[in-house]
C-alpha cells in the first residue's frame, strides 16, 4: 500500500516539474508593472502553486485561474484595474466572487512557482464586462472541492440539474466570458479554450513578483 501511494506521488513530482501546461520553451516573459500598464478587461491569469497536489497535477496543473476587469471612474478619468475571481474560504476571506486590487492579488501569490498572463487581443467593453461580473456576485463556491471535481469527471451531466449559483474559479471566468459550455471546466481547461481562441494571445510568464511582493504592504484589498 506504501509503495503504491510513493508510486502515485512520484508521478505527481514528475508532473508538476516537467509538465509545461500550456507553455513553450519559448515563452516570452512580461514585468508585473508592464502587466499594470497594459492590462484589459477580459485578460486571464493563471497560477500554479509551488507544491505538489495531485489533485491539480493529475487533473489540471493550474491551481487558480481569474480574470482581470478595468474600471475606469468618469468624473476623474481614473483607471483601476481588478482582479475578478472565484475563491474558497481562506485566510479573512469569504467563499464566492471577489473584486481584488490587481497589483495585490498578485504579488500575493508570490509564494506560487507560476503566474501566466493570456492578453485578450478583441477588446471588451468595460463597464459592460464589469456588469457581467457583479451580475454573478453571490454566486457560492463549492464547500468540497475535490467531490466537486470528481462528480464533474464522472457524471457531468448531473451538472445540468445543479443550481447555477455554485462554481468554481475555471466555470466562473468562461461564464463571464459568455463560453456557454462553461459546467465542469478546469483552470487547464480555460487556458486550452484561450490558446484555440483568436481572440486571445499566446501566454506570457509574469517575473519579478518576488521582489514586488517583498516590496508590498501584505494587505489584499478585496471588496
């Protein structure tokens, strides 16, 4: 039994070293500031923790993926720009949908061993992907995930009876985006979708977000 769960793991330690995900060796790499100076509503970003998790490894290889919103205030011509995402319960946080400072959700996953940005190249309209996304706001993430993502593996087509108030950060991002088969979808799964998508660019590695994040405040503004 002990060397068939070394086995298992072992093969999760080959994945996440040599698995690419998505991506090339010629992958070309942007700074987190030039990522704030040219962000758009409609760009994804992609995570992966700097561990390993089989559930991930075996199933998806991102462990997080969410897209990015820009606000831009009309009295002064203000441009925010946020990162849309579905979360579990974690830290201070609630379960749901949650509008985070950009910069700051970034650099808080600086303990994760890859951040990939996909530019939206088809401009979206601001202020009406932003009501999209409040439109799905309370919207629920499942309390165990990993049945979740067993049962969409399984039987997927129980999920066209489930209520469309619970999903997770993969379902969340397609949904906004308006994909309508958007049910039982995988942070690789989207970035699949995005790589066959003329709508998008190829993937970009963020880099410096080390030094960036020891630079930070440590506080996450989410609304």
């Amino acid at each position: 039994m002990l060397a068939a769960v070394g086995i298992v793991g072992s093969v999760g330690l080959a994945l996440a070293c040599t698995q690419t995900w998505g991506l090339d060796s010629t992958v070309s790499s942007m700074s987190i500031d030039d990522m704030m100076q040219n962000a758009k509503s409609g760009d994804l970003l992609f995570f992966r923790r700097n561990s390993i998790d089989l559930a991930h490894d075996l199933v998806s290889g991102y462990s997080h993926v969410a897209v990015i919103v820009e606000q831009v205030t009309c009295s002064s011509h203000i441009r925010h720009m946020w990162l849309a995402e579905m979360r579990a319960a974690e830290k201070n946080k609630s379960p749901g949908v949650h509008l985070c400072d950009l910069r700051a959700a970034v650099t808080e996953y600086e303990s994760q061993d890859l951040v990939v940005l996909v530019r939206r190249t088809v401009p979206i309209d601001p202020a009406a992907f932003m009501h999209k996304v409040t439109s799905v706001q309370h919207a629920s993430y499942p309390r165990h995930l990993r049945w979740y993502i067993a049962a969409c593996k399984l039987v997927p087509w129980l999920f066209l009876l489930k209520d469309d108030s619970v999903m997770i950060c993969s379902e969340f991002v397609l949904r906004v985006l308006g994909e309508s088969r958007w049910r039982c979808q995988t942070p690789a799964s989207v970035m699949e979708w995005a790589t066959h998508n003329t709508a998008y660019a190829p993937p970009v590695k963020i880099v410096g977000l080390y030094y960036h994040a020891a630079a930070a405040s440590g506080h996450l503004a989410c609304d």
